[in-house]
C-alpha cells in the first residue's frame, strides 16, 4: 500500500524560506515511493509556539485527527518544537492515530523497528528532561526562600557602607573592614550612584 504522507515545513524569521526543506523531503518522498497528499508550512513562526499560534502545524494536527495520512515528514525535530517534551507529545499523539514520523536530519522513521525503537529512547529522556527541570525549579526555590529570609542590614552598618566609598575606599576593602559581603558592598554603591545620576543628594545616614 502507498504510504500518503503529509510534510510539514517551518522557519523562525520571515528572511528565511521553507523551499530547501520543502523540495528536499519531496525528493526523499519520491524516492521511498510515497504519495505526498498535504503540505503544511509555517512562514516566521517560532517552534516555542503552541499549537494555536502555529496555523499549519494545527492544520497538520486536524488533518492527523481525520486520518487523512499515514506519516508525517519535516525537516528536523526542532521544527516540530523547542523542547524534547514536546517533541515526544506529539510523537504520542500521533501514534495513537496510527501515524508515523519522519524526520530527514536524525534519520528517524517510526515505521521501522529502529525508528521505533529511537522512539523509546525519547520518552525515556523526556522523562530526564521533566525532572531536571522540576528540580532546578525547586532549587530556585529554596534559594527564593533563604534569601527573602535573610535580615535587612543594620542601618548604622548601611551608613558605614556609604561613608566608606564616599572617602573613596574600594568595594573589597570596606567589605573587609566593615565584616559585609563583597555583593552587599556592591549592591550599596549601585545603589548610590543610582540616586547620584537622578540627582537625589547621596548621604551616608
């Protein structure tokens, strides 16, 4: 049975063009011996898009829905989407529709036991991706927590601070006298040459 697939093309700027993807997947088509009965493109359109701002990837989602075709073919995974989650949703999606994949930069073919298999692969390190990112959103967290934590600094050392580089003393010598972080220090005279640019008169307390 003829394979119908439909290709999907996408570039990021309006500079670009689809054309080299475009005619690339149409020889590889010709070549395998697939019949090509949609093409969906989107013309200046970032991948970190969702599916509602991307006109012809939701055309190539509804058609995949009717079951209009039997294989999806695009370029490169990075036109499908920004993010290996993503990718491996719609690998999801279409395979519960019986669709497969071809995807002609990583040599992927879902409708072959080692595209299946890659497939597999995928899923496993979406799942990494997912916790690496539930992590470091925790981690930022617990940093957001200690620090809004943290005591304000005293205002007699806040004025010390001032009057230390008014007399022109550098950052890392008035944090080491005055027993305060170098950040604290540095923070002070942003701070103070801040209010010196906007014409609020600097005094040390």
């Amino acid at each position: 049975m003829i394979k119908r697939i439909a290709i999907y093309t996408r570039v990021s700027t309006d500079q670009q063009t689809t054309e080299n993807q475009r005619r690339e997947l149409l020889t590889v088509a010709e070549r395998n011996g697939w019949e090509v009965v949609a093409e969906f493109t989107d013309q200046g359109i970032s991948g970190a898009k969702g599916r509602e701002q991307r006109p012809g990837y939701d055309a190539l989602m509804k058609a995949i829905a009717r079951k209009e075709i039997d294989m999806v073919a695009s370029w490169a995974v990075d036109r499908l989407g920004r993010s290996l989650q993503n990718l491996v949703g719609f690998l999801t999606e279409i395979n519960a529709k019986g669709v497969d994949l071809y995807l002609h930069q990583q040599a992927l073919d879902t409708s072959t036991p080692s595209g299946r298999a890659m497939f597999g692969m995928l899923s496993v390190f979406a799942d990494f991706e997912r916790e690496m990112i539930r992590s470091r959103i925790m981690a930022g967290l617990q940093r957001s927590t200690k620090k809004a934590g943290r005591k304000p600094l005293d205002p007699e050392k806040v004025a010390r601070i001032k009057r230390s580089l008014i007399d022109k003393i550098s950052i890392n010598e008035t944090a080491r006298k005055l027993r305060v972080g170098v950040g604290t220090v540095h923070r002070i005279k942003v701070q103070m040459c801040a209010e010196a640019s906007a014409g609020v008169e600097v005094r040390p307390g």
